[in-house]
C-alpha cells in the first residue's frame, strides 16, 4: 500500500511539473520579442536621462554630488548592469544545455522548454552586447568591464549544479524584483533603457519557473547528507565569488567616474561613492534576491536548519547592503 501511495505521489508531482513546463513554452510563444522590432526601434541613448532608478543605484544617498553626478554615476552602473547581464547569461545558457541532455529521451514539453529557454538567453546575451555599444557611443572613454565572462562561467560552471541552479533561480528572481519594485514605476528613466528592462523581464518570468523545476529535480538526486552539505559549500563558495566580482567592477566604475567627473581619488568623498557603489552592487546582484520570499521558500524547503545557517552566516556580511529608503532585510539577513 505505501509503495503504491508513493508512486501515485510521484506521478502527480511530474504531470504537476509537466504542466508547468507546458504553461513555460505557452507563455515563450506568446510573448516572444526581437531586439531591434521591439526593443531598440532604432533608438540611442540620451545621457539626459537616467538608466537606473535610486532605488537600484543608491546616488541619492551621496547629497554632495550634483544633480547631473548622480546621474553620470547611475548611467555607469546601468553600462555595468548589462554587462554582468551578458556575463552571468552565458553560465546560464552552458547550464541549460547541459542539463537538457537529462530529457533529450524523456519529457519532451520539459526539453522544448529548456531548449526556448537556450534561445532566449542567446537573444539576451545578444542585446545586452548592443546596449555596450550603444551607451560606448554616447559616454566617455576609459569605461572597463574588469570581469572576463568565460573566466567566471568556467568558475561557476566548475560547482556542482545543485549550486549553480540556486543562483541561476536566485538571478533570475532578482530581476523580476528589480523590474516590479524599482524599474516598472520609476520616473526620468530612459525610455530605450526601460525597455531593455521590460523585455528582457518577460522572458525571465518564464525562466525562474524552470529553474526552480529543474532545481528541484537536482535535489532529488542529492543521497545523503554528505551531498547536500557539499551542495551548500559549493553555493556558499559562489556567493564568495559574485562578491569578489562585485569589488573589482565597482572599484572599476568609481575609478572611470572620479577620472571623468575630475574628483580627487584620495578625497573623503572619493572613499564615500566607493562604499556607496559597493553597497548598491551587493544590493543589486545579491541581497535583493536572497530578500525575494519566493527564493527563501524555495531554498529553505532543500536545506536543514544547520545548513541555512550556514548560508546565513556567509551572506551576514553584506546584508547591510539595502538602500536607505528600502525596507529593512528580513530572513536570511539574521
């Protein structure tokens, strides 16, 4: 009787997940997007117009600079956000290919969804390339994207892949809330740059439910308590590693600001926009995401307590990371 409850339980959680991939390749379809039909339209971009909103970029905490520095300072965070989306894109993309294989014989609504998903984060990785040469042709030279994508998807892809689905659904859950809480509602912002936001949102939308699908399915396969602990060190070591990305290109883009903005390196000040900027980025591409409740669930339902406390205990560090008008974190920040 217990083996039959338990394959009858079985089966419902795979018709569960089958539908969902399904609702995944109804939703790629109906939505689907070009860059230049739908997004570019032959436009550029205006540096009259802010790319990131407060929200995101933090300048409004730095009252001693100018109406126009803040600006200039979120352009080049906004130039830095598509270059780490084109980045982190490509780990993904190797990711998706990879664990595709697991259906190529088997659910075939499951490898057409993993297969759209491919695509589309070719597509993205392609627009976010365009908008570095648009927003080049329009900013002063010097900018440096210090990361080389290939050197950081061989890091990622080197963790197991329980790990590198936990970030892959803790990115693409951020960006939803970036899009939702900061980027949907934001005024002054640049229509052409907005844009990018909304579409590549769309598509995410549908990439964070195959995530969190082919997440579980990964945690299925974890036999014992060794695994999982090793699963958590690899993410734990991640974590590290997006950090240590986050310094060295925030300490690029403040070095590029304070060239052109002509602002003394060694002033007070100088040290203020590098915290500042640090702070956003640990915001943007981490303490956002692990704030998101669906991320907490989801993780929280695959590790013990012990465990959590661990990736806890790693994130502590950069948890103050929440700009000053947003709400205080919660969960995993304690």
């Amino acid at each position: 009787m217990q083996t039959a409850t338990q394959s009858a339980n079985q089966s419902t959680i795979i018709s569960t997940a089958n539908q969902r991939y399904a609702r995944c390749i109804d939703a790629s379809k109906r939505i689907r997007w070009d860059i230049d039909r739908d997004v570019i339209r032959g436009r550029e971009f205006d540096l009259a117009q802010k790319f990131l909103p407060d929200g995101l970029s933090c300048v409004d905490e730095l009252a001693f600079l100018s109406t126009s520095e803040q600006r200039f300072l979120g352009q080049v965070q906004g130039r830095t956000y598509a270059n780490m989306f084109g980045l982190v894109e490509r780990f993904i993309n190797a990711k998706v290919l990879e664990i595709s294989r697991d259906h190529w014989l088997g659910d075939q609504t499951a490898l057409e969804a993993l297969v759209r998903f491919s695509d589309e984060e070719m597509k993205h990785q392609e627009l976010f390339r365009r908008i570095e040469l648009l927003v080049a042709d329009r900013m002063p030279p010097g900018y440096v994207f210090a990361v080389a994508p290939n050197d950081v998807a061989a890091f990622v892809l080197g963790k197991c892949t329980w790990a590198v689905l936990a970030l892959t659904c803790h990115i693409e859950l951020f960006t939803q809330a970036h899009y939702r809480a900061s980027i949907d509602g934001a005024d002054g912002l640049s229509a052409l740059y907005k844009d990018v936001f909304l579409f590549h949102w769309k598509e995410e939308s549908q990439h964070a439910i195959i995530d969190e699908l082919e997440w579980q399915r990964e945690d299925a396969k974890l036999a014992s308590a060794a695994a999982r602990d090793a699963a958590v060190d690899d993410l734990i070591a991640l974590v590290v590693g997006v950090d240590g990305i986050l310094q060295a290109q925030a300490n690029s883009d403040v070095a590029y600001f304070l060239s052109v903005t002509g602002i003394d390196p060694a002033a007070p000040r100088a040290g203020a926009i590098r915290a500042t900027v640090l702070k956003a980025y640990r915001w943007q591409y981490i303490v956002s995401g692990v704030m998101e409740p669906r991320f907490q669930k989801i993780l929280g339902s695959f590790v013990n307590e012990v465990q959590m406390q661990r990736v806890q205990g790693a994130l502590a560090p950069l948890m103050y990371a929440v700009p000053d008008k947003a709400q205080a974190p919660v969960g995993m920040a304690h």
